[in-house]
C-alpha cells in the first residue's frame, strides 16, 4: 500500500529525535570516564532503570511485530508475549543480584570474575558480539520497513537515519544516555498505548458495510461479460481463481470457494460462491495492484472486518469493557486476508491476497497461524517445534547481553532487584495491552494486508491521524532505544573485553572510552548495512534466533557459574563456545533457512525442527559439567 | 528460589496443555466466558508479577535480619 506523507509525523518525529539527542550531548559532557560511560556511574535510580528495562526489551519486535501477529492470526502473537515475559521471571529470580555482584561492565566481565581466563574473555565477548549483531538485524529492517511507509522514504533511509542517530548517541554518552532514552521510550509507549486501548474499547465492535467485494452468480456473469478471461498457466492451473481483464488493462481476481478444485480448469458454473481478491505482482520493475500501476487512485483497499456478530448484535456493540471485547470477538466471523504467491507459466510471481473468513474462537486459541499450526495436529515433531521455542524465549531473556549490561547501572543489589520489578511491571501490562491492541487492530477495518509490522500505527491512524503520528513516532525511537542499548554491548565487548583484558592493549581509562566509541561506529555501520542486506527477512523469525543463540551459549555458563562451585575456567569457555556454535549451525541448517534463505528444498535439510533451544540448551549445560569435571579447577585470580 | 520453580511449573503446564491438548483452551470460563487460552495467558503474567512482587517482601525481610 502507499501511505501519504503526514507532516506532522515528520514533525512530531524530528521533535523527539533532537530532544533525545540534546539530552544526549548534554549528560556527554560528564561521562568522560569509562566507569561513566559503560556504567552510567552506577547512579541510575531503580525505577528510572527499570521502566529503562522495559525500554530495553520493548524493540521493535514486541511493540510492532507481536501487535501485528495478534491482528493477523490471532492468539499466536501473544505466545511471543508470555514467553518474552515469563523470561524475565528467570532474570529476576535466578540472575539479577549474583550478577550485579560480580563484575564491572560487561557480560564477559561476569562470567570471568573468578577465572581471570582469556578463554572465557574470548568465547564471551564473541558471544556478546554474535548476539547482539543477530539482534541488531530485525531492529535495523524494522526501521526500515517503520519508515517507508511512515514518510514515504525508501528503506534504507530508514535503516540510515537510525543507525547515525544511534551511533551519535552512543559516541557521545554512551550508557547514561542510553538509559534515559530508553526510560523515555518506555514510559511514553506504554502511555500511548493505554490510551489506544481506552479508544478500542469505547468503539466497540462494528460489522463491516455490506462487503462489495462478495459476488453472486449473476453479477460475476455480468461482470466477465465485459472483460475477458486469462487462461491459466503454470502454478494457476491448480489455484481455485479465476481472472478477468478489462479494455482498461485491470484484472479482477476471483476466489471461488466450493469445488474449488474444478476452477481452473472448469466452467463458470462449477462455481458456488466467490470473493473478489486483491493481487500485487512486479512486471519490469513496475508494481501492479491489480494488473494496473500502483498509484493512489489504484491500491490495495484496507482491511479487517468483522462480517458478523455473536446473536444479540446486529451492527455495532458500542463500547464494551476488555472480557467483554474478547467474549464478544470469540463469537464473531471475522474477515482475515492471508496471501500466497503463485507463478505463472512465464516465470511471473503474483501475490494474491484473498479473503478468509474465520471464527472468533478459532483465532483466540494458540495454533490460529501458520507458524504455530502444527501445534493443533498430530505431527509431534511440529510440537517440539512449538515447545522448543517457548523453552527459548523463556530462557533468552536473561541471557541477552544488552539487558545484562543494565544491572551495572544501579547503585547495589537492592536497586537491582527492584528495578527488575519494575521492568516486569511495565513489560506486563504493556503486554496486557497489547493483546486487546492486535484484537483491535484486527477488527479495524485499517490493515495493510500486505505489512504485518504496520498493524499498530495504521490502528492509531483509524482513530486519529495526531495519534498516529505520535505512535509512529514513538515506534521509531522504539528501535533508536534497543539498537543503541545493543550497540553499547557490543561495543564494550570489543573495547573492554576484547582489546583492554584479551589482547592487553595498553590503555588508560580515557583511551579505553576512545576505543569504545570507534568500536561503536564500526558496529553502527556494520548494523546499517546487515539492515539493508536483510529487509525482506521475517523480523520475528530472526528475534527469535537471537533468542536461541543467546539461551544456549550465555545461560548454562551463567547459571552454572552462579551456582555450582566445581565450575571451571575451560568448563564455561567450552559451554559458550558448544552453545553458540549448536544452536548456530542448527538454525543454519533447518528446514526454515532452507526455505527462505537458501531457497533450497527444506526436505534436504537433516534437522527435525526449526528451534534448537530444546537441544542446544541442555547440550551447552552438559558440556560444562562434563568440562568442568574433567579440568582442575585454577586458583581464583586476585580481584 | 522456591517461587522460581512455581513458576517454572505455571509456565510449563501452560506450554503442554496448548501442544496437546489444543481443544481444552478454547472451552469459554467462567471469567467473562472468556476461552481458558486467554486466561491462562493472562493470568501468567499477573503470576509474573505477584511472585516478583512477593519476592521483594521475602528479600527485604530476609536482609533486615542480620
């Protein structure tokens, strides 16, 4: 879909990025150490850094791709919730106060304090770096896909205005800066969002006017009589469509919906009942929605209706409170439009995006998308699947470098373990939101069919076009707070632990900051082109990832290290390494890559599922037992 | 530590019941007819946060006594 360019987006957008860069150069000027500028001088209050926590994990991801999972298939989206969130329950209950008592800045810098080992410093800021960088990904491709349809700019001005923002950021301050965006970011977000919700909830569920998109017989006779039919060719040959083009050059593209086997082939009259459809297809260069150019006169309509009620309602509900949103919706027929791509017998790719109407309830339980359909059969290997994921989720989150990075910006223990609180406060009730959120967009009648991650800000647009600008502002700089927060654990990975402990590089605590910042840019520059290369990716898919990677290399060395005395030096250098190099090559080599990266068959692929988590986990603890048995334990290093 | 593996074992009745058993989470509750799905979703969360919450006040009591 095209959007038009709204000047007070652009407006409200430039407000928010010069306050974020003011504060910025202003709170530069103190951190001129490097205690200050990793660790924010330790004098983060807790609640500031917790609603900072929330800022944190808050990415693009959450905000826009969970939002924009509920609103196209229902439940699923909010499994990505409860996973997310239940990992915090792990952070804060089995990491949060043995780490802050460790170590000084980093990641690697914990999991060394006892060893003083080059082994752990190398494997742990590789980790910290590989994470971080399949994290940066998604962020980058989201600012990309936030801001092409935002101010009608092409993606990689997108993912360029983020990265220098970032970068400028993170140069000048570093950590303290960082956490007050991120503070910023987390509180307006979940404002913002409160009040979509309260808006939601006041409209109510409506019925869709009567859709001119259903035909009966006679009128599709009517219709094909002035046009003429396209024969079917290649992938056609076996689609339930039929499609007309008229003098004009317009292709109508009909679905028809009972022996829908027949219709390729068949007449007319084997056709029950049908739908107009909506199709996009590139043909040299140019993009045609429906056989004509893209333009604002000829465009995908928006879409998400309800084209029915539960018995009781016939048009409207009028306002209704959040069970009853839900109790309602469950009872409902709601319009979804998934999309498949078929290719012609010329090698020509069309994207059809047809309607399907589906129950209520068959939405609101998990299972309703494509990705987590195999929960609902019988195939047990789809359900490790399922399950693998979820053990992810729940473990990634403590082990994310960029949020390990946020307990040294408190004061002591105490402070971390509320500010911890706090963040889960945030985090859940802005999850609770979000689920009526995606629900809400769903029925909105506004969706991109063809842009899942545009569900929220298009939600705000159907309201109020202010309160979409101010939305998609606040989505931008949802991406500026995370990408800087990984920027920064990245950068410190390379300065502090790789240059100033590893390689011994001479340096006082000025050069150290010096080296941080080049690193900084390196890895901003590195993030911009990774956000361009990968723009067509699945942000959700390579979320995911990260969580995999970051559960099975970083957690076993640090829970082990946390709690059982026998671990050694090789023990937790071997877990990292075993861990991220597992869960590495499995994503690498599963069915899914295949499929969408490769593009080779999925069938050649050796590995069961997509998800390592469920072996790689336990394979990265086992190695460290085994490990740690086998060495001696070395004398712990003077602190 | 004890309310970890509570937890631990909410989330993991949740991830079981919705791999095999997908019928069961679409029966409506008693709460507002809404489906056991979203409950239980929800009411993970609201778990998170009580447990933290009950957490601080086990911490803070077991600090003061010296």
């Amino acid at each position: 879909m095209l959007y038009t360019t709204s000047p007070a987006a652009i407006g409200i957008f430039l407000f928010f990025v010069a306050i974020v860069l003011g504060l910025s150069f202003y709170l530069g000027r103190r951190a001129r150490s490097s205690r200050g500028y990793y660790a924010a001088h330790g004098q983060i209050h807790w609640a500031v850094n917790g609603v900072a926590f929330a800022g944190d994990y808050l990415s693009a991801a959450s905000f826009l791709g969970i939002c924009g999972m509920i609103a196209f298939s229902g439940y699923d989206g909010f499994l990505y919730s409860i996973g997310f969130l239940a990992g915090w329950i792990v952070a804060l209950f089995v990491i949060a106060e043995p780490i802050k008592r460790l170590g000084k800045f980093t990641f690697a810098d914990a999991l060394d304090s006892a060893f003083d080992s080059p082994g752990i410093k190398l494997t742990a800021a590789i980790s910290t770096l590989v994470v971080s960088i399949f994290y940066l990904i998604p962020q980058m491709v989201g600012a990309g896909s936030l801001i092409t349809p935002l101010l009608g700019l092409p993606h990689w001005s997108g993912v360029l205005i983020v990265g220098v923002t970032v970068t400028l950021i993170v140069v000048t301050a570093g950590m303290v800066s960082t956490t007050w965006v991120q503070f910023i970011k987390g509180s307006l977000l979940v404002f913002f969002c409160f009040v979509l919700v309260m808006m939601i909830l006041n409209r109510g569920l409506l019925v869709a006017p009567a859709d001119p998109q259903t035909l009966d017989l006679s009128t599709l006779e009517a219709l094909a009589a002035s046009g003429h039919r396209i024969e079917p060719t290649g992938e056609w040959k076996t689609k339930p469509y039929i499609r007309l083009q008229f003098p004009d050059g317009k292709v109508v593209t009909i679905r028809g919906t009972k022996r829908s086997d027949l219709i390729g082939r068949g007449h007319l009259d084997d056709i029950v009942d049908f739908e107009i459809e909506q199709t996009v297809s590139v043909k040299n260069g140019k993009k045609l929605v429906n056989g004509l150019p893209q333009s604002a006169d000829n465009d995908l309509h928006p879409v998400g209706t309800i084209s029915k009620l539960p018995d009781g309602w016939v048009r409207s509900t009028g306002p209704l409170g959040p069970a009853e949103f839900i109790k309602t919706l469950n009872g409902s027929t709601i319009v979804t439009w998934p999309s498949e791509a078929i290719k012609d017998g010329d090698g020509n790719v069309t994207t059809v995006y047809y309607q399907k109407p589906r129950q209520g309830s068959d939405l609101l339980t998990p299972g309703a998308s494509s990705t987590f359909a195999g929960v609902r059969s019988n195939d047990v290997m789809k359900k490790l699947d399922f399950l693998s994921l979820m053990l992810a989720l729940f473990c990634g989150t403590a082990a994310l470098p960029h949020i390990l990075i946020r307990y040294y910006t408190v004061k002591d223990q105490a402070s971390a373990r509320k500010s911890t609180i706090v963040g889960i406060a945030s985090i859940g009730v802005f999850y609770m939101l979000t689920l009526i959120l995606g629900l809400g967009a769903m029925t909105s009648g506004a969706l991109d069919p063809t842009n899942v991650n545009m569900a929220a800000p298009l939600l705000a647009k159907s309201f109020s076009n202010i309160l979409f600008a101010i939305i998609s502002a606040i989505a931008f700089t949802t991406v500026l707070g995370t990408v800087s927060g990984l920027i920064m654990a990245g950068s410190g990975a390379v300065a502090h632990d790789l240059l100033a402990n590893l390689f011994r590089v001479e340096m006082d605590d000025h050069k150290q900051v010096f080296y941080g910042k080049i690193a900084a840019t390196g890895l901003g520059i590195l993030a911009m082109v990774l956000g361009i290369v990968f723009k067509d990716f699945n942000v959700a898919f390579l979320v995911g990832w990260a969580f995999n990677i970051a559960a099975s290399a970083n957690l076993p060395a640090l829970v082990m290290l946390l709690f059982w005395k026998r671990t050694t030096a090789k023990g937790i250098a071997a877990a990292v390494t075993v861990g991220l190099l597992s869960s590495l090559g499995w994503i690498l080599l599963s069915q899914q890559c295949y499929k969408d990266v490769y593009h080779i068959d999925p069938k050649l692929s050796v590995i069961p599922f997509s998800q390592p988590a469920l072996v790689t986990i336990p394979l990265g603890f086992l190695t460290l037992v085994l490990v740690s048995l086998v060495t001696k334990q070395r004398s712990p290093a003077k602190s | 530590m004890i309310l970890f593996v509570i937890y631990v074992a909410l989330y993991l009745g949740f991830m079981i019941l919705a791999a095999f058993d997908p019928e069961l989470m679409a029966k409506p509750t008693p709460l507002a007819g809404v489906n056991l799905a979203i409950v239980y979703g929800v009411g993970l969360i609201v778990a998170a946060l009580v447990l933290a919450f009950v957490y601080t006040l086990v911490s803070k009591s077991a600090e003061s006594t010296p």
